[in-house]
C-alpha cells in the first residue's frame, strides 16, 4: 500500500471529516470546508477522501449511487449498522461473518479475503417515530 504524503489540503479534509457526525458525502464535506474558510477544491475532497478510506483512516459505502464517509478507527476491522432514515451509524463486530469469509474464501481457493458488511435498519428513535 502506497501511503499518500500528507498535504495541507488532505490534513484539513482528514480534520474536517473528524468533526462531522455519521456517513458524509464529498459535496456536503467540500460545502463545510467552504463555510469555514478553507480553499480546497472539491477533486481535492474526492480524492482525499478515497485516499484516507483505501488507508483505513475512513470508513466508506455507497448509498443510493453515491459514496459516504466517516472517520474510523485505523486499524480496526468492523461492520456497521445504519439507520436508512437518519444515518445513525453504530460500529459492531460480527465474528460469525469474520469465520464466514475465511471458510468460504477457503473452500473456493482464495486467500487474504476482505469483505465489508453494513446493514441498514431503522434506529430505536425513528422507528418510535414511524409508530
């Protein structure tokens, strides 16, 4: 993996990214960086933000078409439960699918394999709400 030199563009989307709640897309991140002040350009975001998710330093998943991204934890391998209504996310780890992966990646004869899991649901509030 080719670690990407940190530049001061890349810094503020890494900073900008930590402050925001939940899964955010490149276009609303850009728009925040923009009411604060900052100069970058919205290729900048889009690249730093995929750089920073094929890095670890931030969780990435498509919904509806487009990409969202949260910061995580680098290094820690987890899924995700997601409410379809608000976006609430919750980190969960799931070793039963962790086993999954491995036996069936084995059995097919493949190694190394990765997966992502998120499972969209509505959250105990939006469901009280839908009631």
């Amino acid at each position: 993996m080719v670690v990407k030199r940190n530049t001061w563009q890349r810094e503020a989307v890494r900073e900008a990214l930590g402050t925001t709640e939940g899964f955010v897309s490149a276009q609303t991140l850009h728009a925040h960086l923009r009411e604060a002040g900052s100069s970058v350009g919205l290729a900048t975001v889009y690249r730093a933000l995929a750089d920073l998710a094929t890095e670890g330093d931030a969780d990435a998943l498509q919904q509806e078409g487009e990409s969202l991204y949260r910061a995580c934890t680098p290094g820690s391998h987890h899924h995700h439960l997601i409410c379809r209504q608000c976006g609430r996310t919750v980190e969960i780890s799931a070793d039963p699918v962790e086993q999954w992966a491995k036996d069936v990646a084995a059995a097919n004869g493949f190694t190394q394999p990765e997966h992502v899991v998120d499972v969209f649901g509505l959250c105990a509030e939006c469901s009280a709400r839908m009631s």
